[in-house]
C-alpha cells in the first residue's frame, strides 16, 4: 500500500516490556521548535504493537502511530505524559492510519492521583487528522484515562479528510475537562 509519499512500509515490528522515562523533557526539543520528546513513534509500519511497556515524563507523545496500518497499544501505563508543550496525547493515532486497537491501557496526566495535569491541550487519547489520509477502523477499548488538562480521549479532525469507523467502548475517564471531545475545522 502506499499512503502519502512512500510506498515502502515497515512490517511487522513489535515493543514489549520496556520502560520509557525523560528526565528533562523540555532540553530534548527539536532546537527551538514545539517538537519534544517521545517514548515510541512509528511511522509507515504495517503490524506494529506496542504493549505491556511503562511511559513516564516523556514531553510529548508516549506512543504515536503515523500512517500505520494494522497497529495496536495493548496493556501500556503512562504517567505524566505529555509532559511539557501546549498539544499532544499520550498515545496518538495521526494521518492515514486504519486497523488499529488501542485497549486496555491506563494513562494518567500526572504522577498525582486526582490531581489534573496544568499542560494545556493535553489529551489521554488523540486520533487526529493534519493532512488529507483518513483514519479508519480504529477501536478504543477499555482504557482508565485521568487526570488530563484537556480531553480523555479527542477526535480531531481538523484537515480535510474524515474519521471513519472510530468505536470508542467501555473505556473509563476521570477529572479531565472533557470525557470525549470532537473538534475540527470549521465548515465540518
């Protein structure tokens, strides 16, 4: 398959068991600009799974998946992720991703119990669109999500392409400013 510009991908790759942990999120930009450190980014992988790993303090995504076909995030805990910045999800599903499962993972925005994350436009859970590849058939299941300043789980759709086939079931969301948000361009 070939989403954007590449028409080679990355199969068959897989995480388990390892812990992911910055010190100092905010020295590991990418020089001046917003970018900051993540645990696990995969980008153009078919069959890609990350599970049973522990993400702490990392200042941006924990896991971030892009144009990835077939993936899952099974059995993670995050702590305090997003850490840093004004935007980012603990585990994000971007452009031109399809057939993925996210379940069963526990992500909290803070290392305090109860206590909600002050990182402005963080979300426990992002699927969202940037450029014109749908994201399709992705299922978010039975996840504990707390403590984040923005949203439990946030669909965006704020680029001219659709969310397709999203089922979001039995997941539970505490002390977030929103539960489950949808937010997107205007004329949506």
């Amino acid at each position: 398959p070939t989403v954007g510009a590449y028409s080679t991908y990355i199969h068959d790759i897989s995480v388990e068991g390892i812990g992911f942990f910055d010190d100092d999120p905010a020295t590991h930009q990418n020089g001046a600009g917003p970018e900051e450190s993540h645990g696990v980014a995969f980008n153009y992988c078919v069959r890609a799974s990350v599970r049973n790993c522990h993400i702490n303090d990392i200042g941006d995504e924990g896991i971030n998946f892009g144009k990835c076909l077939s993936f899952e995030a099974i059995n993670n805990t995050s702590e305090n992720t997003p850490s840093i910045g004004t935007f980012g999800a603990c585990i994000s599903v971007g452009d031109g991703c399809s057939d993925g499962v996210i379940m069963g993972n526990r992500l909290f925005g803070t290392s305090t119990p109860g206590t909600q994350s002050t990182v402005t436009g963080q979300s426990g859970i992002g699927i969202s669109l940037v450029d014109t590849n749908a994201i399709e058939n992705i299922q978010v299941i039975g996840n504990t999500v707390e403590d984040f300043a923005n949203n439990g789980i946030q669909l965006n759709t704020a680029a001219a392409a659709n969310l397709n086939n999203i089922s979001i079931i039995g997941n539970t969301i505490r002390n977030c400013d929103y539960g489950i948000q949808r937010i997107g361009s205007s004329g949506d």
